[in-house]
C-alpha cells in the first residue's frame, strides 16, 4: 500500500513540477495581483448570484457587458486557457484511475 501512496505522490510532484502547472500558477498570480479584473470577476461573482435567483434581463445585460470587458484583457484570457488545458489533463488523469479501480473491481 506505501506503494501505491508513493506513486500517487510523485504523480502530484510531476504534475506540480510541469511547465503547464507551473504557467498556471504564475498567471493565477498575476490575476489575484490584478485589482481592475478582480473588480470585474468580484462584479461578475454578485451579478451571477442575482441571475440565477430571478430572470431579470438588465442583470443579463450587464454580466454580459462584464464578460466582454473581460475579454480585452489578454492576462485574462491566458488564465482561461491554462486553466482549461490544466482541467483536461487533470481529468484524463482521473479517468484513467477510475478506469483502472474499476478494472479491478470487476468480475
């Protein structure tokens, strides 16, 4: 069983220590140090909030302006596509050891 811990182990440590995590990481950063787009999301975030409690068009409107302003930040958009590419690899990894535990498993 101290084994299987080491692999999963040094499977976070290798995927910690990748170009991809690590960009992540740096653009995550950036954006956290970012006060104008922290504005924005903050914005974003409350506006959501309200959207899915009530079907108010103005409110629609207004996330939808967010979301474009957000989309002339060019920080922004390297964290969205970082993040997507990190997402996928996460969930091959995840699909992969769910596939492996149910091979297992099966009779």
């Amino acid at each position: 069983m101290n084994n299987i811990e080491k692999e999963i182990d040094d499977l976070f440590n290798e995927l910690e220590s990748s170009d991809l995590y690590k960009n992540y990481k740096n653009v995550k950063k950036q954006l956290e140090e970012n006060t104008e787009l922290n504005k924005i999301l903050t914005e974003v975030k409350r506006l959501q909030k309200i959207a899915v409690n009530e079907k108010d068009k103005q409110v629609e409107l207004e996330l939808k302006k967010l979301y474009e302003e957000l989309d002339n930040y060019p920080l922004y958009q390297s964290y969205l596509s970082i993040k997507e590419e990190l997402e996928e690899q996460l969930q091959h990894i995840s699909f992969t050891l769910n596939d492996y535990f149910k091979s297992i498993l099966e009779l």
